[in-house]
C-alpha cells in the first residue's frame, strides 16, 4: 500500500535532483566554452605583444633554424571542445606555454621553449598535437615576423575536476536541504490527515457524531465532508436497527406468549376443550410466522441489506401470479379478488421484493376489509412509469391517518383483525428501494387505492 508522504516525496525530490543535475551540465558547458573564448583571447593578446616588442627588423642569428617540417606534426581540425580543459591562458604554467616569433621565409627566430616549440602553422587557431601533447597555438602574421604562441592542455583534467568540485559540491549541498526542507513541508502538509486518522481511530462504535471542519485545510474539507455524510448515514442506519430491533422483540413478545399461554391451557384443557385451545394455539403460531416473515422482509430492505445488484423483472407477470396465489383466500373469505387491467411491463428491479410489496398490499387488502369487498388490481404502462392500483370499496382510511399507515407497527386501531402492522411500511420501502412513490387516496365509490408509480427504465420495452 503507497504512502501520499512517499510518493510526494519521491516526486518532489526527483524533480528537485533532475533540476539540479541539468543546472549542473548546463553551467559545466557555459563554464567550458567560457574558458575556450578567455584562451582564445588571451592567446591572440599574448601574439599582438610579442610583435609590438619586435617591430625592428632583426637578422636571423646564425644558425637560426628553418621551420621544422610540420609533416611530423599533428595539425588536427578542431575537437570537440567540450572534451577539452582550457587553462587560462593569462596566467600559464611554467614549461605549458610557448611563444615563437618566425621570420617571413619560415625561420625560427625566438622561441621560449628549450627547443623549438610546435611547427609553424597558417595564420589563425589550431589545435596541434606536440612532443605526446595537445596544443591550442595561435599564428599571427606581420609583415617582417610571424608571431606564434601555443598553451599546453595537459592540465584538462584537473581543471575539469576542480570545475565539477566547485559545481556539484555546493549543488549537493544545496540539493540536501531542500530535500530536508522539502521533508518537512510534506508532513507539516499531511499532518491534518495523521490527526483525522487519530481522532477517527479513537472513536467508539456509538461515537458517530460531525468531525469539526474548523481547523481543516481546504483540501481536507471535501474528504471531511463526505466522512460526515457518512457518519450521519450510519448514525441514522444504527438508531433504525436499534428501533426495529425494539419494535420487533415487543411485537412477537405478545405472539410468542399468547402460544405459551394457549399451550398451558391445552394441556389442562378437557378432550373436548383441547381441540379448541390446539386451533387457537394453530393461529397464534401462524401469526407468530406470519410476523418474523414481514420482519425478515422488512429486514432486507434496510439500507445497509439492500442488493446492488438489479434484473429485468415482467411486472406483469409477477401482478397475475401474485393474485392467482391469493384467489383461493379471498374465495375464502368472501372478498372478490380480480384484474382488471394488466401491461406487461418489463423494470429493473429487485423480484422478491417486488414480489413481498405485491403480496403485502393484496394482503392487506383482504386482511382489513370485511366480507363481500371488491378488490380490483390494475397495471398500466406509460413511455416513463408504471402505475400499480389497489382498489378496494372498503371501509377505506381517514386521509388524516393515511401518513401513519405507512409507519412500522401502526395497525390504526384495527383490533377486529390480526395483523402486524408491517405491510404497509414494507411496501413503502420496496418503492423507495426502486425510485418509485406511492400515494393513499380515495376509491370513488368509497373505500382506499393505494397508488404505486415506478420509473420505466429507458430503452425497456413495455
């Protein structure tokens, strides 16, 4: 796992190294060429000196020499002179420099050297190799003498040494502290961040309150924003399980000890007492299941258990068998149980949920309606929503107590039924669970619809 510190630190002092070493070369190029034209110079000053205290005409001294054949002499076009250490030409070394006055027929008249130097060369710079030695001679013709002077560059390499000494030591150095310098700007930088961590890690499971925004560089606010987001959700998710937890233990407290109760009086009850209290104890059971599986669901659609994962589901066909299944308890009870109107819709979502909230709205609607009630079921299809309707011609519910209808727990005073209070809320979460809404209103000739509208995926055919 990379580190931010690391990786800004491998960046940043890289960038500085690479900077440094390219500032190096550059100023070890200008410096070479720099030393090139002060050589050049001061050898052309060194040939206009030595003629202006010559100008007499001098007779060559017998036994004066002929110019030695240059053919023995390497007069090379120029190298490159980034390869060469020139000296500086003002100040030469003793033995390392040479100056030569020649006469106009070629003879050596004076040489500085102990024997005659470097071979005349044509008028103007060379580079000359002499005696194992690469020489920067300079030529300049008079009318009676030619002036010659010549500068050893034996002594390349140690210039260039002491040039790479001087610019690389105190780039080392300077380089050193700003990477220190550097170092300690990151971490000044990111020790918001150490401290976010620290106070995150320090929390308890139950402290879940807002992280202060106060002291956070601007950088920061964003991730400490979307971290309180977070903590609200979480906050809100842990106080809805805590109360479905609650809700639930005091829910199936009363059919659990309705069973218990109505087992005791089965087993003291008479033979012909006891198949009254094993039927009652039947149904408690029933309710008892009927209760832990509307948890279960209502379990599922909570936000942290809700599936990610979506499928075309036929809506349609989903509405037929969800009322083929009921058709036989609502013959039982007495109720008349049809669909009027069926699309054949195709959504993204999620089946068994879908499945749940159809099952609980035509449960309810048998559950809380007497005998002799009509329930219609209609699904209609439109290029951007589905609309599902429940219709009943009921007793139907108070449009004052239909936002409580929706709640967990809220049977609204129905005492002459079972039930638990469920449904309703499990299929207001199945359609916020699919970006759907859902509305409670009137049935025309009395009674309650309950609404349901859902988004058509686009491109989904209908």
């Amino acid at each position: 796992m990379s580190s931010i510190r690391s990786r800004l630190l491998i960046w940043q002092i890289s960038a500085l190294l690479l900077t440094g070493l390219v500032a190096s070369l550059l100023t070890y190029q200008l410096a070479l060429n720099g030393f090139k034209e002060v050589q050049d110079n001061g050898l052309e000053q060194i040939a206009h000196t030595v003629l202006r205290h010559d100008e007499t005409p001098v007779p060559a001294p017998a036994g004066a020499r002929p110019a030695p054949d240059t053919a023995g002499a390497d007069s090379a076009s120029t190298p490159d002179d980034n390869t060469i250490d020139e000296p500086d030409a003002n100040e030469p070394d003793e033995g390392q420099f040479v100056s030569q006055v020649w006469s106009t027929k070629g003879q050596l008249i004076y040489s500085s050297a102990l024997d005659d130097g470097p071979p005349l060369q044509a008028p103007g710079f060379h580079w000359v190799s002499w005696q194992d030695h690469l020489w920067r001679v300079f030529t300049l013709p008079r009318a009676t003498r030619t002036a010659q002077v010549a500068v050893s560059m034996n002594e390349r390499a140690s210039i260039r040494s002491s040039l790479l000494m001087w610019l690389l030591l105190p780039m080392g150095l300077l380089v050193i502290l700003l990477g220190l310098l550097i170092h300690e700007a990151v971490s000044r930088a990111l020790r918001p961040l150490d401290h976010l961590s620290q106070e995150i890690g320090q929390r308890e499971v139950a402290q879940l309150h807002a992280l202060a925004l106060e002291e956070q560089p601007e950088e920061v606010v964003p991730l400490v924003n979307t971290l309180n987001q977070l903590l609200s959700r979480l906050d809100r998710l842990l106080a809805s399980q805590r109360q479905f937890l609650a809700d639930a233990a005091h829910e199936l407290n009363t059919p659990l000890a309705a069973i218990k109760l109505q087992a005791q009086l089965a087993r003291r009850a008479s033979d012909v007492e006891r198949k009254a209290a094993l039927d009652d104890l039947d149904v408690g059971i029933e309710r008892a299941i009927h209760l832990a599986s509307q948890l279960l669901q209502l379990a599922r659609l909570e936000p942290d258990q809700r599936a990610p994962d979506r499928e075309p589901v036929d809506l349609g066909a989903l509405v037929r068998q969800t009322v083929a299944t009921f058709s036989a308890q609502a013959e039982h009870q007495g109720h008349d149980l049809g669909l009027v109107h069926a699309d054949s819709p195709v959504i993204t979502g999620d089946p068994q949920a879908l499945r749940a909230m159809l099952d609980n709205l035509i449960d309810n609607a048998l559950r809380y309606t007497p005998a002799g009630t009509r329930v219609d079921i209609s699904l209609r299809s439109s290029a951007d929503s589905v609309l599902l309707e429940v219709a009943d011609n009921g007793p139907g519910i108070p449009a004052r107590d239909r936002p409580r209808a929706l709640q967990r727990f809220v049977r609204l005073n129905r005492t002459d039924t079972t039930g638990s209070g469920l449904g309703m809320a499990i299929v207001e979460e199945t359609v916020a669970l699919h970006g759907g809404t859902v509305e409670l209103a009137d049935t025309p000739d009395g009674g309650l619809t309950v609404r349901i509208r859902l988004p058509m995926p686009a491109g989904v055919a209908r």
